[in-house]
C-alpha cells in the first residue's frame, strides 16, 4: 500500500490495515477498551471513604483511531459506516461504527486522520 508521502521510501507502514467500506486504511494507532466499568465508593458516616467495588457499566464503549490515507485521493470515511475490525487482536472481529472523522494535517506528518469509534457488537 502506498503512501501519500514520497520520501523517505522507507516510511512506516503503521500496525493493521482497517478496512472500512471496502476502503483500506493503514492505522496508525488504535486507542479503544475492550469493556468499561464504573467505580461505586462508599462512604462512612463522616463522609470518608470507607470502600469501593468496581463494576461493569452498560454505557457505550467509544475510542478513537488514527489512520492513515493510502493514497492522497483516498477518501475518507463517513459518520455512520460500520466495519469490523480486531482491534484488540483476541482472534475475533468486533462491529465498529464510525461516529466522527476529524482531519490533522501538518507539514511534519504524514496524511493521517483521526476517527471516533464505538463499538457496536464486541467480539472479545
């Protein structure tokens, strides 16, 4: 897969490709849980803490991801598309849902974007 950027040839390559709508995409980085818990704390009568238990939370796991263009007229993903993707590399793909695509150009950097993921249906 080819970079937009022409020098140096030996540039990296990134750590997975991400195909998304048939389009591939080689990440940069991936930052996204497998599971998200929330903390309950208890206190005593003074109001110190006195014990906590984590547990785990029904609320939407979210990250981001920060992908690169194949080629400079690669387009980019939209609000909304589905993919799956083993993020976590447990051997199983999970269902990620594109929630937002925020563009980050820099003379120093190569054509990278950065995309807010959820997950949909975690295959862990």
């Amino acid at each position: 897969m080819a970079l937009p950027s022409t020098a140096p040839a030996n540039f990296p390559q990134g750590l997975d490709v991400v195909a998304i709508n048939s389009i591939n995409y080689v990440a940069d980085a991936i930052d996204l849980q497998s599971q998200v818990t929330r903390l309950i704390t208890r206190t005593d009568e003074n109001g110190d803490y006195a014990e906590s238990q984590t547990r785990a939370s029904a609320d939407a796991i979210t990250g981001t991801m920060t992908l690169q263009r194949a080629l400079t007229s690669t387009v980019l993903p939209s609000a909304g598309q589905t993919f799956t993707h083993d993020y976590d590399s447990s051997g199983t793909a999970s269902t990620l849902e594109v929630m937002d695509v925020k563009v980050n150009r820099s003379k120093d950097e190569a054509d990278v974007f950065e995309i807010g993921v959820k997950i949909v249906t975690y295959q862990g």
